[in-house]
C-alpha cells in the first residue's frame, strides 16, 4: 500500500475517560505503510460526509502499532458525533499523521507539556515513549483541569509516573469547592508553580497544545513573564 493514503479504519474499541470524552482506537488495514512519530496528528472524516474533516492529536504513541488511538471531547459537531455515537465496528476514513508538534527526546532536555483540559492527549504519547524507551529525557505534565473528575489519563500518567523516574505528573484544579478533599495543587497554571517545578530553566522546552486561549496564555508565561526564548516553546493550537 502506498504511503501516505487515505485508509478507511474500522473502530476497534471505544472507551469513554470521563463522561464526555472518549477514547476510539483505529485498527490499521492488512499491509498499512505508514511512518509516523509520536505528537503528530491524524484527520477524520465519516464515510457519509467526506467533506467535513478534523484534526485530531495521537493520543497513542509511535511504538504503539497496529492502531492509532485518539482522545475526543464532546465539542463541536465532530467531537459530538464522535464522543456521543462512534462504536466499535463503526468505520472512519483516516488521512495518515502529519505535524511538527514532536518531543525533543535529547538527554539533557527537560520537556514541560502544560495541558488544559483535553489539551492533555498527544502528551499520553510523549510520556509512554520515553518511559518504554527508558529515556532519560527529563518529562513534567503540568495539567490544568477544573475538578479532579476532569482529569484525563490519571490512571496511566500516574502508573507511567511510577515506572519513570525522569517523569512527573502535575495537577492543579481551578474550580474546586472549599469542602473538597483533594490535597493538591489549586488555581491556574501560573509563573511562581511552573518556577518550583522547573528548576533548569535553560534545558526546557515547553509545549503547549489545545484551545486557543490556553495556548497563546501559555505563550504569554513562557516568552513575556519568564522571558524564555522562542525556540525553547513547541505550540499547537487546534482554533
Ligand atoms: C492539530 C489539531 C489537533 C486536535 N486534537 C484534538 C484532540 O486530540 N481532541 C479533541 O477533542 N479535539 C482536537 N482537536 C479539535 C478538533 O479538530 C475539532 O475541532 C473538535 O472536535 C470540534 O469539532 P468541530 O470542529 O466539528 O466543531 P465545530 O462544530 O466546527 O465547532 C467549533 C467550535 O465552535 C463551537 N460552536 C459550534 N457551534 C456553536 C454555536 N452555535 N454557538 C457557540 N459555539 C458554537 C463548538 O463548541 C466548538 O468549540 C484538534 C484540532 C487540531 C487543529
């Protein structure tokens, strides 16, 4: 099969995180050719609308074959017909992954992913990796997410936590009630909590991916307040 051909994939699971994101699990056909690399992107489209097509990052990484995996919030109307109606034995055309948003995995780099709510997905990828890989390139999640039933993956980035070493797993809760019990972290991702986690700023490089807002804020911190380079922050905004 040639490279870089549109396939129709058939789900092979849907799993629903939390109430309304889910994740689909792309088989790929007998013979798929394809080269990828773990942050990139594929696009979807549904057999009976092929006009309409959207990105969506792997939340699976590129060791990870004979699948893409991604991670969908009910938004829009693909993330809702997505999160609300995509079944195992439903099929999706699949235009194969591009992108440029890619993990740096150069031993002495420490790689800050700031993530807001979905935003968090291509870091699934970026955390299995290394840790399969037993990288030594240095990882912290810092995830910004309104109550502790928001938080996507915390499961698998807390067992990936527990098996790397060089990768920690962050969390702050911006809309928590008083009586919570959570003992975490509380309020927005801000300069003072990225400065106590980060602690070799000349080796970072932050990525940040997600709505806009989250995004171009997270630009804001890094270059205006930090006053970190451009060349030290990775962005990928999905509009
Ligand atoms: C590179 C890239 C990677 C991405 N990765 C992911 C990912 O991993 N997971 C993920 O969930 N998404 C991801 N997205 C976003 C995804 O592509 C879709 O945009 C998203 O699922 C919403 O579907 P839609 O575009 O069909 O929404 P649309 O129907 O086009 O709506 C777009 C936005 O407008 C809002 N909107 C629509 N109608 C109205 C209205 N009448 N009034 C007010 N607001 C309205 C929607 O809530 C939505 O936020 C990614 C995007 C890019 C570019």
């Amino acid at each position: 099969m040639a490279k870089k051909k549109i396939v129709e994939m058939l789900i092979e699971s849907a799993t629903m995180e939390l109430a309304d994101t889910k994740t689909i699990r792309l088989k790929w056909p007998e013979d798929y050719d394809v080269s990828f690399k773990t942050g990139q992107f594929i696009t979807l489209y549904w057999p009976d609308s092929p006009k309409y097509k959207r990105a969506y990052s792997l939340s699976s990484c590129a060791l990870d074959q004979g699948y893409f995996e991604v991670t969908v919030k009910r938004d829009g109307k693909m993330g809702t017909r997505i999160v609300d109606w995509a079944k195992e034995g439903d099929s999706l055309y699949v235009i194969p992954p591009t992108g440029r948003f890619l993990p740096v995995y150069e031993p002495e780099k420490h790689l800050i992913c700031i993530a807001g709510g979905s935003g968090v997905t291509p870091f699934r990828g970026f955390a299995r990796e290394a840790t399969r890989r037993g990288l030594p390139t240095r990882l912290t999640v810092l995830y910004s997410v309104r109550t502790t039933r928001d938080i996507i993956f915390d499961t698998e980035f807390r067992e990936l936590e527990s098996q790397n070493p060089h990768f920690k797993f962050r969390v702050t809760c911006t809309r928590l009630s008083e009586e919570d019990p959570w003992s975490g972290r509380r309020g927005r991702i801000d300069t003072p909590w990225i400065r106590e986690q980060v602690t070799d700023l000349p080796n970072a490089v932050f990525y940040a991916c997600g709505p806009t807002a989250l995004v171009e804020g997270t630009e804001r911190l890094v270059i205006d307040e930090m006053g970190l380079s451009r060349d030290q922050i990775r962005l990928e905004k999905w509009g």
